[in-house]
C-alpha cells in the first residue's frame, strides 16, 4: 500500500471514529476567580491553589454556588438526581422505622400497654409526615412531566399569548368592530345582575357572589384606576350574559347590546385568561356560557376543551389530600368552579354526541357544601340563595348520571348487549328517581328546565344506540309519549311572558331538533302500532337469553323493570292521530321561535321538509278515524262517550287552501304571533314515504360541505350510529 494511500485511510478512521467528548464548562475557584488568573478546575484543589500552598481553601464548582444554581446544566441535573435519591432513601428508611413501631412485640409485658397507648399519637403524627413526604415527592415528579418545558420557556412572542390562542381557535365569525359599548350607569345594570342570578347563576353558580359585587364597585367607584382587568372581564360578561337572554330574535336590541359588551370585555382577555390560574378557568367558563347563547360568534365545544386542559393542569380535577393545608374557602371555590366546568362540558359532550374532554374515572371531587364560605347577595335573601344552591347541586347530580349512562351507552364499547331492557330500565329508572327527589325549594323556572331535560334524557337513552340497535315496541311507544310531551312543555315555556322563565340556549334548539326528529322516525317507520295498536305490555327483557351475569346480583331488582306508561292529562285517551299531528305542529312552532332566536331557521325548513309526507299521511288517518266514528264504529270511553279530537270538520284536502299546496300556511302561536308553516303535498303512492336515509343540508354557514347521509332509527344495526356536529349537522358516527 502506498504511504499516500495509508494516511488517507488513517484520515477517513479517523473521521468514521470520532471521540466523544462532552463538553463541560468548568467555573474557576473562589481564589482564581478573584486572583483573576487561569483555574484548570483540578480536584480535590486546583494547581494554582496547590502552588500557593492553599489547597484547603480550594473550593469545587458545586460548593461554590447554591444547590439548583450550578453553572453546569450536567451538574444541575446530577443535584437534582442525588436530591431525589436522598428523599428517596429518607422515606424508606421512615416507612421501615414505621413498620417497625407498629410490629407487635412477644415480649410484651401487661404494664408496657399503657406506653404503648402513649405513644399512638406520636406514630400517627410520623405516618401522616410521611404520607405527606411521599406526596409531596410524588407531586414534584408530575410537575416534571407536565410542565417539561416550564424551566427554558421565556414567554410568548410578541405576536402569540394565551389569549389569542384561545380565542383564535374559538372564534367563528369576527365581532363587529368599534361596538365597544360603554359601561352603563349603575341603576342601569342593577336589573341585568339581578336577571343573571336568577336564571343562570342558580343553575351554574361560576362566581362567588361577593366577590362579584366587590368587582361591581371596584368598577363603579371614582378612581377606575383601582379595578383591575378580572373585575371588568366578569361584570361584561355577566351583562353581555343577561342581556343577550332577553334577545327574541338576532340583530334586536338586546343582541346589539350583548355584542357591544363582549367586545369591550376582549379589551382585558391579555391580562385574565392567562393560564395557571382558577381565575382564568372561570373567565373562559363565563365566555362559554356566553357562546350557548351566541353561537355564531364563538365555539363553545372549544372553550370548554381548553377550560377543561387548564383545570387538569391545576390538578382541580382531584380532591387535596386531607394533609394538604388548603383553607376551606379555597377548597369550596375549586369544587365549585371543577362541577360548573363539568356540567358545561356534559351537556355540550351531549347535545353534539361528542367524547367528554376528561372520563368520571379520572375525576374524584366531592360536590360543593355551599357552606359558610359563601355568603348571601346585598338583593336576594337567605330562602332564595338557599334555593339557588339546591337548583346547582340538582343540576350536578343530573349531569353525573347523564354521564353515566352516556358513557356506557355510546363511548365504552360498539357491541350490542344481549338483552339490554334491563339496563335501559335501570338507566330510566335512576332519572326517574333523581327527578322525584329534587328540592322543594327550586324555583317554577327550574323545575321545568329539569322537566325538560328528563324528558330529553329518556327519549335519549331510549333511542337507537350501539348498545341496543334495536328498540322494542314498548319503548317506541315511551319516546312517542315523551315526545309529545317534550314538545308541548317547550312551547308552553318559550310562549311565557315572564322574567323569571326558564333559560334558553342555543343547545335547547339542538335537544328540540333531535327530538323532534325521534319523533318523525318513530311514527314513520310505525304507524300501525303507535296509532292503532293496542298499548304493547311491558317485559323485564325482551329478548330470550336468561344469563343474568351481567346485572347486580345485589340489586332488589325493582330498578331493572320497565317504567309504568304515562298516562293520559284527560280522563279520556287523546286520538293519537291528532297527538301526532298536535306534536309535529308544535316542533315546527318550537324550531321556528329558536331559529328567530339563534339565526338558524333552515332547521325549521328541514324538519317540514322530512315531516311533510308523515303529516299528509296523519290527516288522512284522522280523517278516516273521524268517519268511522260517525258510523258508529269509535272507541268508547270510560265516561260513556265517543273519543274526539280536535281537527275540524273538513275534508282533507281543506286543510290546506288549494291554491297555496305546497306553499306555506300561517299558523298561530299560543300568543297570537304567526309562523309559516310548509303545507304537505298530497302523495299519489306511497313512494317516499318509507325513506330509508335523510339527508341534512347546509346548518351552518361556517359548515361548508357538511351534507351527510344519515341512517334512520330502523336501519340502525350493530355498527351504526348518528352524531350532531357542532353547528347542526348530522354525521354517522359509527360504520
């Protein structure tokens, strides 16, 4: 081999293998750093130090400076390390010491008993010191993994913060701009406050009421300078809350008002929604309660998400262990705003059939006393703050079992149950329970809000769902009773003129529309059994399997029978025909009003749409029923006269005018405002009329391309399901 060749391949090895050397800077000793001459670092003492004769006064890197200040980042790493380990071998060696003392000694004497008895206060006081030395330990390895990056971050820049994160990726259409509304005068906004607290804030009491109305007069006072930016974020958002609930249609007054002070609250979202802090978490709960009732301008499913990140950060989604020192004003606060957040994010998981953003499992918080932390408003007395306490902790109970059933129901597993009915019933009964015991102190308002929500839970729970694709002729009929009544107690509640009337949001829209749309399904896919059956007999089961394995063997076994069939308001059973046709006409009315209200009135359209062909088909029913009992052939009643209804006296075909067919027909709110209606067409066959999908169009203009098949209740096998978008839209959840 030649020499050249020899030194270029000596070159390249040297290259294939290089060293590896880590690089450590090395600080110089307190000598020659003062001496300011060249320390080669050398221990036990350097050289410089050893030539001078002062190798005792040599001091190394790390004892020069404090512990976790190293100059190293390897040294720094290497104290934390050694740190750990002490702690770690000190709560061994007390765990041993611990077992040791409670060890029963042989030897024992009888008189060496009452020493030992003496001593039990001291063992427990060193168990406790230890439990909290392991947690404390425990706690700092989770601060290493959840805030990994917290140590080297230097902040934002100057174009990205937190509260342009979250408000960037909630936002939906942009806010007006230059309709910052000023702050009204005091006597003004003392009505809104009032208003809030009664309607909203008994149901999800996210602020402590003092603590509230000390922000009202920080902001009110002479000198504003002495407001900070949470207590103009919280009144805004508490006016914006309140006015906007008045609001009958988008673009009124009201709306422009809630709009304006949203805007002027954005002024402090830099300096409140900052994370690391409850405080934040309930700001964004607040723009999230907001967002329910103004649906265009921000998304609600993602600041729920983003409230919920932040409060597990905090760790609120746990109880502090009992050897915590955290005061009880405190502890009261953060059980407050975790239940607030949580019924906010099962009601939103629900009506848009979403994942929850944190399983119950992981979750252990007690439900808030409402003790003597929190003390009564300056304008609502002690019977009606008791009563807005028992309206939240119904609310919460609700929302837990809700997400019980919800969980097993649509998010565990996709296989169908061998025999679900039990299940079913004890899901129904368990609501059925909870709603008999609910506080006689709650208001009318939110009685019937909870009545409502029952009845959508049942129609629900009762539905077509992975776990039970197939529902049984008794349940039909429970959610075609539940419908009706859905349908009549929500009308009767959007018509009441009152200030004190249950709380609409745009997710009441969403329950209506579903609703609504169970309905059609059921009385499409059968009309023969729901309208001219005999009432079908409640079974335990209804499929033939007798393996009980999966049900309690410990439970009395009355909650797992089917619920009795509601009965009828009147002495004699209402025509089911005309039920039918009373309830489509009341969804249409329902869908119409909160269309007005939350600028969605295509939902009214569709539902017209796919309930035309059913309701044509239940006018000529009825109109048959009529006939038949004018030939003697009618029901009678236990009161010795016919069944009537309340259609009138024409044909079918004058139901609608001819020269409007297919047009629209004005029909009446209970308080005399009008609606158009869309007439249905009069089918020559019955092609169409047993429709296997149905298609949902454009909900949303934020949606663009949503359109999605959707399998109804009857195709519903094993592997299907339907979910509601965000913004209305339907999608198959399962395939």
């Amino acid at each position: 081999m030649a020499p050249d060749d020899a030194a270029q391949e000596s070159a390249l090895m040297v290259l294939e293998t290089p060293l590896l050397r880590v690089s450590r800077p090395v600080a110089a000793c307190s000598r020659c750093r003062s001496a300011k001459v060249k320390c080669d670092g050398k221990l036990p003492a350097c050289t410089a130090c050893e030539k001078a004769n002062r190798a005792a006064e040599c001091s190394s890197t790390n004892d020069q400076f404090a512990r976790g200040k190293e100059r190293s980042y390897v040294a720094t790493l290497e104290a934390r390390v050694e740190k750990l380990e002490k702690r770690l071998q000190d709560a061994r060696s007390r765990r041993r010491s611990s077992v040791t003392m409670t060890e029963p000694d042989v030897h024992q004497t009888p008189r060496s008993v009452p020493a030992a008895d003496a001593s039990k206060a001291t063992d427990k006081a060193a168990r406790r010191k230890e439990e909290a030395d392991i947690n404390d330990l425990v706690s700092d390895f989770g601060l290493l993994s959840v805030n990994a990056t917290a140590r080297d971050f230097y902040g934002f820049t100057s174009a990205m913060s937190y509260a342009r994160l979250i408000l960037s990726a909630s936002s939906k259409e942009p806010l007006p701009s230059g309709m910052a509304k000023s702050l009204p005068p005091r006597y003004a906004i003392t009505s809104l406050i009032q208003h809030y607290l009664d309607t909203m804030f008994v149901l999800l009491p996210i602020l402590d009421e003092t603590s509230f109305y000390g922000s009202v007069d920080a902001v009110y006072q002479a000198d504003q300078r002495k407001a900070c930016p949470w207590d103009f974020w919280t009144l805004r958002l508490v006016l914006a809350i309140s006015s906007i609930s008045y609001s009958e249609q988008r673009g009124d007054v009201h709306y422009s008002d809630a709009v304006g002070h949203v805007n002027a609250a954005l002024e402090h979202a830099e300096a409140v929604l900052r994370p690391g802090s409850v405080a934040s978490i309930q700001a964004m709960l607040l723009l999230a309660q907001y967002s329910m009732l103004d649906p265009h301008h921000f998304d609600s499913w993602t600041l729920v998400g983003a409230a919920s990140r932040a409060m597990v950060d905090l760790g609120m989604h746990v109880d502090p262990s009992k050897s915590a020192s955290t005061s009880k004003s405190k502890l009261e606060l953060r059980r407050r705003v975790y239940h607030c957040l949580y019924a906010i994010d099962r009601e939103t998981s629900l009506v848009q059939t979403r994942s929850f953003s944190f399983s119950d499992d992981s979750a252990h918080v007690a439900l808030p006393s409402f003790g003597s932390g929190s003390s009564a408003s300056k304008t609502s007395s002690l019977t009606q703050w008791g009563q807005s306490f028992e309206s939240a902790l119904d609310l919460f109970r609700l929302r837990q079992i809700q997400s019980a059933w919800y969980t097993d129901l649509f998010q565990s597993e996709r296989d169908a149950w061998a025999d679900p009915y039990p299940r079913l019933w004890k899901i129904y009964n368990s609501m059925t329970s909870w709603f008999m015991k609910l506080s006689q102190k709650i208001s009318p308002a939110s009685r019937t809000y909870f009545e409502l929500e029952l009845l959508y839970s049942y129609v629900y729970t009762l539905s077509p769902s992975p776990r039970c694709p197939r529902i049984s002729d008794y349940a039909q009929r429970l959610i075609f009773e539940h419908c009706a009544t859905y349908s009549s107690r929500m009308l009767a509640a959007l018509s009441e003129e009152s200030d004190e009337k249950m709380p609409v949001t745009f997710y009441d829209a969403m329950r209506a529309y579903m609703t609504g749309r169970q309905f059609v399904d059921a009385v499409s896919r059968n009309q023969e059994s729901l309208l001219e059956g005999p009432r079908p007999i409640a079974s335990r089961a209804t499929s033939t399997s007798t393996t009980d394995d999966y049900l309690d063997p410990l439970s009395s076994g009355s909650d797992t029978l089917p619920p009795p069939f509601p009965e009828a308001r009147s002495g004699s059973m209402e025509n089911q025909a005309v039920k039918a046709i009373n309830t489509i006409n009341n969804f249409s009315a329902i869908l119409a009003r909160l269309g007005n209200r939350f600028g969605f009135i295509n939902w009214r359209d569709r539902f017209q749409q796919d309930s035309a062909v059913l309701l044509s088909q239940l006018y000529v029913r009825s109109q048959q029923q009529k006939q038949d009992m004018s030939n003697g052939y009618a029901m009678w009643s236990a009161t010795g006269s016919p069944e009537t209804d309340t259609m009138s006296e024409s044909s079918p075909a004058t139901y609608f005018d001819g020269s409007t067919a297919g047009g629209s027909q004005p029909y009446g709110y209970s308080d005399g405002s009008n609606y158009r209606q869309l007439s249905p067409g009069w089918p020559t066959s019955s092609e169409g009329s047993n429709r296997r999908v149905y298609q949902l169009g454009q909900l949303n203009s934020g949606n663009a391309g949503m359109n999605t098949t959707v399998p109804m209740s009857e195709d519903m096998n094993l592997s299907t399901a339907w979910e509601t978008l965000p913004g209305g839209s339907m999608n198959a959840r399962f395939s």
